[in-house]
C-alpha cells in the first residue's frame, strides 16, 4: 500500500511540474519506481536485479500516455497536423526500437549509468546556460541559438533518431533534444513544443512494444501485473496521478518567474541524480 500511495503522491507531482517547471516525466519516474522497487523487494530477487529495467519500461509507458494526451489537445487545437509530423515520428519511432533494444542487451549497472550520464549532461548544459534560459526559458530548459540555422536534412533526420533512441533506453521524453530541432525549423513556439511531445509519444511507444514484446517471458517471473518489463499496476496509477497533476498545475503555468523555474528544474535533476547514485 505504501508503495502505490508513493507512487501516486509523487506522480502529482511529477504531472504538476510539467506545466510549472517545463519538464517532462523521466526525471521524476525512473528515479521513482527504482528506489521504490529496489526498498520493496529483496536483493536477491528478480524484481530487485531488473529493478532500473522496469523503472525505464514503465517510465516509457507513462509517457506514451501522457504525452499522447497532450499531442491530442494540440491536434484538436491544430497547432500542429499529422501531416507535418508522422516523417519526424517515424524516425523517432525507429530509434526508439533501436534504443530499446539496446536496452535489453544492458546490464542493470550499464542502464543505470547511462541514466546517470544523461542527467549529468542535461544539468552541465543547464548550468552552462542558466542567464540565457533565464531570460527565454523553454521546455526542458534547453534553448538552440537566437536565430538558429536549420540542419541538413541528413543530420536533422539523425538527430531525431537518436533523440528517439535515448527516449527508449532512458526512459525520457528526450524533449532537450528534440525541442530545439524543432524550433531550427522555424515552428512557432506552441508549434514546436506539440511536435516534440509527438516525438516523445513515439517513442514511447515503440519502446513500449518492445519492452512487452521482447521480455514477456521474463515479465511472467517478476510479477502477476507485469508485461514485459511494464509494471503495468504502477504504469496505470502513475499516468492518472501525471495526469491529474498536469489538469491542476495548468492554470498556474505562467505563475513562476523564469529564474525560480530554471533552478527549481535544475534542482529536480540535482535530486534525481542523487538518488541514482547513492
């Protein structure tokens, strides 16, 4: 019980400071159902070894649904159109098989460092940009130049897959990617923020599928409310926490100087990779 009740608490949260901070949910759940699952069970368990696995699988989950939520509102709205987004979703959708994949060749320490790594860097950026985030803050507090130059379509389609690929094997939305590729091609700002959403709905899922797919017969030895890797209890419970979280936070979205946003972001990534490390 104490279990679910943390989940649940922390998934309002995590869904508030994705209208409050401009964040996604990776950075709140993988850290979340680790830690969780690692104090629930016993070291010598199944559960407590794949513990990082499950964690990245149902982060990925949550995030296909939520982010699936929002590119709904922003189809109804027509800020963005199917037709503009299904080239990039594909290679999202591409990567993110690849990067699940990959996932599924990682040891636990190797997933759990490559986490580590990626929270890492997105804080050095962060901190490396902070006055400039400060003063034109945007999702994922990560910003491309004032007049960005669009990429060849080669390096463009790259980076997009392995934006895609670093979603699934992170269990992210990897928004800090895909955020500013979008706005190099010169997409308004609501534009740009519906289409990296699509892009992280994607890939999630597709990293979904494979996580259910590839790992159905060791999802059958961790647990009875599992799908592959997919805790499909704690996926269920943290997507309507996330979503309730986002329904309440919307209307103070604006509330928050851009200064006390950009260092409270950068706080919950300082937390987030103090508790994967200790």
């Amino acid at each position: 019980m104490n279990h679910y009740l943390t989940l649940a608490a922390f998934g309002l949260l995590a869904g508030a400071a994705i209208p409050l901070l401009r964040t996604g949910s990776g950075a709140v759940a993988v850290p979340l159902l680790y830690c969780s699952l690692t104090a629930q069970y016993p070291p010598d368990s199944a559960m407590h070894r794949l513990a990082m696995h499950v964690a990245v699988a149902t982060s990925a989950c949550v995030l296909a649904a939520t982010a699936g939520v929002s590119c709904r509102d922003a189809l109804r709205a027509r800020i963005v159109s199917l037709r503009q987004a299904w080239p990039s979703c594909a290679c999202a959708a591409t990567g993110a098989l690849a990067g699940a994949m990959a996932a599924l060749g990682c040891s636990p320490f190797r997933l759990r460092l490559l986490y580590v790594l990626y929270l890492a860097a997105l804080i050095t950026l962060c901190a490396l940009r902070f006055d400039r985030l400060a003063q034109a803050s945007a999702a994922h507090a990560i910003l491309p130049p004032r007049r960005p130059r669009r990429l060849p379509a080669p390096l463009d389609a790259f980076a997009v897959l392995a934006a895609g690929s670093l979603a699934a094997g992170a269990g992210v939305g990897g928004g800090a990617m895909t955020l500013p590729l979008m706005q190099r091609r010169e997409r308004s700002p609501q534009c740009a923020q519906a289409l990296a959403r699509m892009l992280a709905a994607t890939a999630g899922l597709a990293a979904s599928v494979v996580y259910v797919a590839a790992a159905w017969k060791q999802g059958r030895q961790l647990g009875q409310w599992q799908a592959g890797y997919i805790d499909v209890s704690a996926a269920a419970l943290l997507t309507a926490a996330v979503l309730l979280g986002m329904r309440l936070a919307q209307p103070f979205s604006d509330a928050l100087p851009e200064k006390l946003r950009v260092g409270a972001y950068m706080g919950l990534l300082l937390a987030a990779l103090f508790k994967m490390t200790v």
